[in-house]
C-alpha cells in the first residue's frame, strides 16, 4: 500500500498488478473486521478509528487508481468510503487519545475527502467538510502546540479559494448556489452532419501540465489544471450500483470502453520528468488515436536574436528547475546564443508530432508555438491563448486562466468577461440552450468551410477534441467583439490557423454573441457593428 503511489504512472502493464494486490489484500481485511467484528471488539480492543483507517485507505486506493486510469467512476467508489467514515462517527474517538499522530491521520482524512469531493463537484459538503476541518485543525493545534499548523491552515486557505474560483455563481430564486458540472454529458456535444467526412481518429491519452507561479494549488493541482482535467471526462457513473457488494470492484474489470482519455497530470514537473510522460504516451498510444499536450506555465522569452530563427529561437513555457540539478547551473549563461535549459520549447514536441498531436498553450508566450513545422504530414493543431490581457482580466488570473476558463465552460467565461458575478438559474438555463444552438453552427462552419486546414477535420470526429475546437471558435469571436479587447495580442490563434471569414469573424457568429449578449443585458460591452472594431 505504501509503495504503491510512488510506481510511475506511465507504463500501466507494471503498476497494475501491484494495485491489484493491494485491492485483493483490503478487500479481504475489509471483508474479515465485517465478518468478525464482536470478536475483535471484545477480545483484541479493536478500536473504532482503526476501522476507520482501513476505510480510508481503501478510499486512497480508489482515488489513486482514478488518478491512474481517468474513470470517474472510481472517484464515486472513493466518495462512498469516505463518506461512510464520516457517517459512522469512525474517528470521533481520536480527539481522546492523547496521540497527535493520530489527529493528524484525522486531519489527512479530511483533506482527501475534501479533494474528492471537489473533483465530484459537492461543493455544498466541501464547505461543511472545510468548517469541520477547520474546527479540527484549532483543536489539534491548541491541545499539541505543533510546528505544522502553519501547513494545515495554507491547506484550509487554498481549498476555501478553491471553492471560491468560479468567477460567477448561478442562483436560484431563494438565493442559494446552484452547483454546475461542466464534464461532458450526453446531448451537449453538437451531432455530426450525416455524410458529413472526419477523422475516425480517437483522444486516448492527454497530459495536462501546470507551472503557473501565481495559482493556487491544494492537493498539487492549479486551478486550470482541475477545469482541464474536467473538461476531458463524461459526468460519472455510480459504479457501486452497478456490482453487487459496495467496495469489492476488482480494478482489473475494466469498463468495457474506455469512457475518459487517459490523463497525466503533472504539476509542476522538470523538463526531465514531462520529457519522460511524453515519451511514455507517444509509445503507449494505440492506432488512430490522438495525443493532447495541454500546457499551462509560465512564458519563457528568448534573450537574443539570431540570424537563423528555428523551433529553439522564440523561448516555450518553463519547467520546474528545483529537482533539475544541472553541471554549472548557476553560471551564468555565456553568451546570448545559449538557449534557456528550463523550457519547453516548439522544438521539444517535434518528434512527437510523427503521430496525431493536440496541443493546448495557455501562456504569456504561447505564441511561440505557433511556429510549428508539420515534419511528419500527421494530424497537428496548436490552439495558443492570447498574451495580453486588459487589466480587469488580469486581475483575476489568480482565480485561474480566461482561456482555459473558455475551454471549461463558455458560459461562465463570457458571464465573468462581461463583469457579472451571478446569474439567475432560469437566464442560466436559457443562455446554455441558446448556446447549444450556436455551438452547432459553429461546428457547421467548421466542416463546410473550403479553405480550413485538414487537421482540423480529421479532430473532429472525437466528441472532447470537436467540443475543444468549438469553445475556442466561440471564445475568439467573443473576445474579438468585446470592447475591452483592443490588440491583437489578446486573441486567441492557432496553428495551423483558422479562415477567420468562415470561423471567428463570421457574421453569423457575431450575430450570435450579441444575441446572448442582449439575453444578459450586457451588450453595451460589445462593439454592435462589428467594422467599429477594425
């Protein structure tokens, strides 16, 4: 159980049979205190928090073991052991013993429960969760006179700014906050036309990398990071209602599809570490099928100019330098021609481009990658965030990127663009069908266009990759019409780029966003005719 996080995650043909052990091993035990409880009880003192660590381990295999495969089933399997812990008061003796190491079990308890149920979207017990924890945390801190308070109240800060990310609440009639998923759920990826010719191609597998140095982080997870990870996974299904005893699934009975793309997520890696995943998706990747790289980092600038400009010469996005021990580091670089060693360079990804590749910048230079060469003559397409944004946005960038906040959810981003920090649920509703409307116009536009690039078709056969594509259409076109957007710079590209007469400046898109601009009274914020803008 202990090793068992720390097996790589790439490479599932070794860590499987490790977690499928630890499974068979908890499950049994699980099965036995249940079996032989009185008798534990009575003579060997069984203690009630020790029945609750068990639980709770379980809870950490089914969360790990979501991490691993991308099923959010697991996730539910997770939220059931750590709920009943709860339910069933399992630590509640704790606070008697005079064992801070055993508070701090509790306290650990707390922080995974509260993880999972962020992931599952529970906001309103993650708020209960957090006054308990907190309640917990005074106790523990009070009675032992520990050192790593400090490190259990930046835990309590950054869940409690977390839950407060979204940058616009949808309410109802009484006031109280609707929560509102934004995973894929069936009916709200527009159909394909019938006869209509895409790619058969599928997204299997897809990295998701954080090195933002101003969001917030519980649990080694930004804030883009947990939108992209969401926007790449359906609305779960319980799986215990689907087998017979609770807690018993055998991780090795897969699903028979794969619902989700497998996803790495890597939170600040090293150049080393996220050359490895890449290395380790591109061989794992099954026939026909995609890689998505989605990076979220700092920009990385170039120093000098040279004559020749290559795939090394316009910087990338950093990477983390802190377990990257280089030979004479810390001299300073000799001359302007030397290439920044932390960053992931356009360059970098060329050699996977020999098979379908996705790629997603969200950075202050994410217009370096749009200096792509297609070597390979495969499936490639870079959607980049725009550089600049005007200060009010900024601002909120703490609260996570706009773009991925596009990618995420439309209808939140465009709310949070136009100012508005709540919408009434019935308006909410409206504006989500009315953008399902709009949505399909845009995929019509994409695939009857005469002049798009192929590798954009060839995409748009998988449901998530179609959906990407449509949100940064939708997100383009919105940014262009809003007053507040005056350069070039902050608009999303892409590579290969886009016929903006047929996509981003189409008329008919444009009519579009004023119309929903108009439905949130907010249209004196975009330019009504759109040659006012130019």
């Amino acid at each position: 159980f202990t090793g068992s996080p720390y097996l790589p995650q790439y490479g599932h043909k070794q860590w499987q049979s490790y977690f499928g052990r630890t499974f068979d091993v908890y499950t049994k035990l699980w099965k036995f205190q249940q079996q032989h409880r009185q008798v534990l009880d009575s003579r060997y003192g069984l203690k009630r928090w020790q029945i609750g660590e068990v639980a709770s381990k379980i809870g950490q295999l089914y969360y790990h073991y979501y991490l691993r495969t991308s099923e959010t089933s697991y996730l539910n399997e997770a939220f059931s052991f750590y709920s009943a812990i709860r339910q069933r008061s399992y630590y509640f003796q704790v606070n008697k013993e005079d064992r801070p190491e055993l508070v701090v079990k509790k306290l650990r308890y707390y922080a995974r429960y509260i993880v999972v149920c962020l992931l599952l979207n529970k906001m309103d017990l993650v708020k209960v969760l957090v006054k308990e924890l907190s309640e917990e945390i005074e106790d523990y801190t009070q009675r032992f006179n520990t050192e790593d308070q400090l490190e259990w109240n930046l835990v309590l800060q950054e869940v409690a700014a977390f839950i407060e990310a979204d940058p616009v609440v949808v309410l109802n009639d009484n006031n109280s906050v609707v929560v509102t998923s934004n995973r894929l759920q069936e009916g709200t990826v527009p159909p394909l036309e019938q006869g209509m010719v895409v790619g058969q191609l599928v997204l299997a597998d897809a990295l998701i990398i954080g090195n933002c140095n101003n969001q917030l982080t519980p649990v080694e997870l930004t804030i883009d990071m947990f939108r992209m990870l969401q926007a790449l996974e359906r609305e779960p299904v319980n799986l215990a209602t689907q087998t017979s005893k609770q807690g018993t699934l055998e991780p090795n009975e897969k699903p028979a599809k794969r619902e989700n793309p497998h996803k790495y997520l890597l939170y600040k890696p090293t150049f080393s570490q996220l050359f490895t995943f890449l290395s380790a998706s591109f061989k794992e990747l099954p026939a026909n099928s995609v890689l998505l790289v989605y990076l979220s980092a700092t920009g990385v600038f170039p120093t000098g100019h040279s004559d020749y400009e290559g795939p090394y010469d316009f910087g990338g996005v950093l990477t983390n330098t802190n377990r990257d021990v280089v030979n004479g580091e810390t001299v300073q670089k000799r001359n302007q021609a030397q290439k920044e060693m932390h960053c992931l360079h356009p360059g970098d990804l060329f050699p996977f481009t020999r098979k379908p590749l996705f790629v997603i910048v969200d950075s202050s230079n994410s217009t370096a990658y749009k200096n792509f060469t297609n070597l390979f003559g495969q499936p490639l397409v870079c959607l980049l965030s725009p550089t600049v944004y005007p200060k009010s946005v900024q601002d909120q960038s703490q609260r996570g990127s706009l773009f991925t906040l596009f990618l995420y959810s439309p209808l939140l981003a465009f709310s949070s663009v136009c100012g508005l920090s709540n919408v009434r649920r019935g308006l909410w509703e409206r504006a989500q069908e009315f953008l399902c409307k709009v949505y399909r116009d845009i995929g019509q536009m994409i695939t009857r266009s005469r002049t798009i690039d192929q590798a954009f078709l060839q995409f748009f056969g998988d449901e998530f990759l179609r959906l990407l594509l449509i949100r940064f259409v939708f997100c383009s076109a919105a940014l262009r019409l809003h007053k507040l957007f005056r350069e070039s710079r902050s608009f999303p590209e892409s590579y290969p780029e886009l016929p903006k007469q047929d996509t981003v400046e189409s008329g008919l898109l444009q009519k579009h966003i004023l119309e929903l601009a108009t439905m949130l009274d907010v249209q004196s914020l975009f330019w009504d005719d759109s040659l006012e803008a130019y």
